[in-house]
C-alpha cells in the first residue's frame, strides 16, 4: 500500500530508481530527449539537488557528521523543498516530470541505517504517488564493475562506510550495495514498481521503457499549448528542458 498522496493531477510523475551503476539516469535521459522531441513539457528533478540544503549536505558528509536520523533528515529536507518547488507546481501545470530517484532511495538507504520503515513512509507521505516508479534490477557484480570503470575511490557515505561494514572502502560499497538491493526486491510488490532488466542492451530497454510510458501520455498537453507553458514559466519552472522544447517547435514552425 503505497503511503504518498494520490491527488488527481494533469500532470504525470514518471520515476526511476536502483541501485549505482544499474543505468538508471542513462535510460532516463533517453527517454527525456523522446518526450521533448515529441513536443511534450517536460521537468527534471534529481535526488539530493536542492540549492536550500546541498550546501548543509555537503558539508555534512565531508566532514562525517551525519547520523542515520541526520542523513534521513537531512535529504528528506531536500525532498520537501523540490516536491513543494518544482515537481508539485510542474504536474499542477500539466507538465511532465522525470525524477532520477525519488523517496525509495531514501526508504532503502535509511532502513539499512537502521531507520524505522514506518516512520520512513510517515516522513515522506507529503510525496505525489508517481504515474510510474521504474526499478532498474542489475547483478551486483556488473554494477560494481561499470561503476569501477570510471570513479578511482568512494565517498564515505557513498561506499556505506558509516555503518562499519567493512574498513575498506570497495568492499564497504559492495557490502553496502547489497543491502540496499535487498530493501529494493521488498518495496517492488509493496509499492508496484515496475522492475526493468538493466542487462539488456540500452537499445531494447529504451524501447520498453517508451512503451510502459506511452498509454500514460494520452490527454498530456504538449509544448505549443500556450497555458502549460505560461502556468510553468509563472512557477518559475522555466529550464533547459522546457528551452529545449521551444527551440524544437520553433525549427518546426
């Protein structure tokens, strides 16, 4: 039973979670550039990114402050501010909103903290109910090895090192990564997600992704319909998506 609001919005909420390296943000992206090319409005909201409380975040996990209620807090705070700022107002307005990771990354993270799973889904009922909540599943061994490829170490919250798995920071992320895998394959019939194969070449999970996503896109107004776009301007929710749309429709006119 899913514990955010269900308000009937004009809007559509499609999200992506797993684990690092799953590709989650990859297929996103891919299926951001479709929408825009088909005219649709469309927002973009990403985990951990609002300018209230990056700072304070930073600042927090450099120097290793955060306590489990800290760091749940802490991006729950960060969660509030965009819901409220930026992806509430953008579905009011009709818009389509793409959000890399949402409040399962913090029901898996803070459960494996330790935190307790009710008062998780408490803190985070403000949430919308998203249209779809893909879960990009991927061995742990593959994740490992794409994310080895191109970052050389791990951050101390990254790798999981404040809950003393390991004193080595690959081995501490691998550790820390299972566990959060765990938490996913419990929420996926909790919550309905909408499990991806993140093996499959990019090509063919696009392709799926695109399909799922389809049927929901039946009455979403597009980009030259002038009051979606003057109610999304007006919110102040005017960005590189939404520039990228007008400048399609503008070549096409």
């Amino acid at each position: 039973m899913t514990p955010f609001r269900s308000d009937e919005l004009p809007g559509r909420l499609f999200i992506v979670e797993g684990i690092d390296g799953s590709g989650k943000s990859t297929q996103l992206d891919l299926l951001h550039k479709w929408l825009v090319s088909r005219g649709y409005l469309v927002v973009f909201s990403e985990w951990n990114s609002s300018p209230i409380v990056k700072g304070t975040t930073k600042r927090g996990k450099k120097r290793h402050l955060l306590s489990p209620v800290s760091f749940s807090l802490i991006h729950a705070a960060d969660f509030a501010n965009r819901i409220h700022a930026q992806i509430l107002p953008a579905l009011q307005a009709g818009a389509i909103v793409l959000a890399d990771r949402y409040a399962y990354t913090a029901f898996a993270r803070d459960a494996v903290r330790g935190v307790s799973r009710p008062w998780l889904h408490k803190l985070y009922s403000y949430a919308v109910r998203p249209t779809v909540a893909f879960y990009y599943d991927v061995p742990l061994d593959e994740a490992i090895n794409r994310i080895s490829e191109g970052r050389p170490t791990f951050k101390y919250y990254e790798a999981g090192m404040d809950l003393g798995l390991s004193d080595d920071p690959e081995e501490s992320f691998r550790l820390y990564q299972a566990l959060i895998q765990k938490e996913y394959e419990q929420m996926i019939d909790e919550f309905a997600l909408v499990r991806m194969d993140a093996t499959e070449p990019l090509v063919v999970q696009q392709r799926k992704m695109r399909d799922i996503v389809k049927p929901f896109l039946e009455g979403v107004k597009r980009a030259d319909a002038g009051g979606v776009n003057e109610a999304l301007r007006e919110a102040g929710l005017k960005g590189r998506y939404l520039d990228e749309a007008a400048r399609k429709k503008d070549v096409q006119a």
